[in-house]
C-alpha cells in the first residue's frame, strides 16, 4: 500500500478545498484509476483533546474490507494499549438537503470512495468545530500525541497484517520487536515514538498564524512551511491552488 497525506484549506466553507481536488481527479478519462486503487481515507477533525475517539461513518464497512480491518485494529489497539480512551464508531448518512456536509469524509463518500472521519467529538454540530478561535492552549500535546500513535499503530496493522500470526516472525528483523500477543505488539516506540517536542513546536507555530481561507495566498508562509515540513519526509509533494467559490462570499466570512 501506499499512504497519500492530503492537506484542504477551505474546510469550514463545505470543504472547498476537498471538493475541487475530487473534481479535478475524478471527472476525467482515468477517474477509475482513483476510485479502483484507493482502500480507504481516513479525514482527521479534533484529535487534540479529551478521552474519547469516535469514527464517523456514513455507511458502516463491511466485513471483509480493510476498511473493516481498520475498524477492528483501532478497536484492538485502544483497549489493549489505550484503555483510558473512549472508542465508538458513529453512523450518519448524508444529508444532501443540508447546505454543508457534516464531516469532511462526506465529501468523499459521495463519490463513492470508502472514508471515515476521526475525531473526538461525538457529534457534528458541536461549537468546537465552528469556532474561529482554534488557540494553542485548546490543543492538549500529550494527548494529540496519545492519538497520533493510535493511529500509527492502526494504520500499520492493517497495511502489513501484524494480527495474521503467519506473518509475525517474519517482521521481527523489519521492526526490531516482537512484544506479546498480537494485540499488544507496540510498533511505535523507542527510536520511532511520536516525538512530543516536534509535535509541540509545530502546534506553537501554526496556531500563531492566520490561517483563514480568506487570507491565506499563494505567497503564504503557513503553505510554504507546510509544503518544506511534508517534503522533509515525503517522496513526492504537490501544491495546488484553487479559486474560492463564489457561493460561499462575506457572509460566511462574517461569522
């Protein structure tokens, strides 16, 4: 499998960015070649606070899919190693006669590509996620820190099949651990532990910038930064700008 880390803007505009990647990918000729190869997406909201996790969904997987596995490994992986955590997978179907969609993955969903959302909110209309005062103090390091190996260690699970016991032998020299069962095989630690301090860091630095669709350019330091931060790990990165839509104007910038 490959991973493709995709950063929107003009996600409290109904998703804008988001909207325009899908259409300028999936209405051509090789649309199919989207749609045939992606296993799922996973769209991150609120992973930077409080002890519950909750996996939005707009129609539950399958079992058999590897959005299934998923399920099943973030599932493992947060009561074996995470007990404190609260996990649940919520059900929502799309209400198109909304005027903006309710998670981000929606987006995806609508064009038939399998997506789930993240987040530590149970619900969608929460006042968390509408407000424009996103501050640093607002965002817990240790538990975003808490959530992102969750997801790390879901994530690599599924990819290379750490619960099929066949396999385990053969990961030991790949990883360089082989820890109990495999519900409590840990991945992420010592030298490939979330670090803290980058994490902090780079919290302090973004909420410190204006990021406001309305504001941000093609000459901004927020999309210069985050373009040098991802091609620092990254084998391939691509910067696209897109024109607003003119349906979502100044009287949403005036909320």
């Amino acid at each position: 499998y490959n991973l493709l880390f995709f950063a929107s803007g003009g996600g409290k505009f109904n998703y804008q960015g988001t909207k325009r990647w899908l259409e300028d990918h999936l209405d051509h000729t090789d649309s199919s070649l989207l749609q045939e190869n992606v296993a799922f997406i996973l769209c991150l909201d609120t992973v930077g606070s409080g002890n519950s996790l909750h996996l939005h969904v707009s129609k539950p997987p399958k079992e058999g899919t590897l959005q299934h596995a998923f399920l099943n490994e973030l599932e493992m992986v947060i009561s074996n190693q995470f007990p404190e955590v609260k996990f649940s997978m919520v059900h929502k179907k799309i209400n198109l006669a909304e005027d903006t969609l309710a998670w981000e993955h929606e987006r995806f969903a609508i064009r038939r590509l399998p997506s789930f959302t993240i987040s530590h909110l149970e619900g969608h209309r929460s006042g968390h996620r509408n407000s424009v005062l996103d501050l640093r103090w607002k965002v817990d390091t240790d538990i975003l820190a808490r959530n992102t190996r969750i997801l790390a260690e879901a994530l690599t699970r599924v990819i290379y099949n750490l619960t099929d016991k066949r396999l385990l032998p053969l990961l030991v020299d790949f990883f360089h651990l082989l820890q109990g069962a495999p519900a409590d095989l840990q991945i992420f630690t010592q030298q490939m532990q979330v670090q803290k301090e980058q994490l902090d860091a780079l919290m302090q630095w973004l909420t410190s910038q204006p990021r406001a669709a309305q504001l941000v350019d093609k000459e901004n330091t927020v999309i210069s930064t985050l373009e040098y931060y991802m091609s620092r790990y990254l084998k391939d990165v691509k910067l696209y700008h897109v024109k607003a839509d003119k349906r979502y104007g100044y009287n949403l910038i005036l909320w």
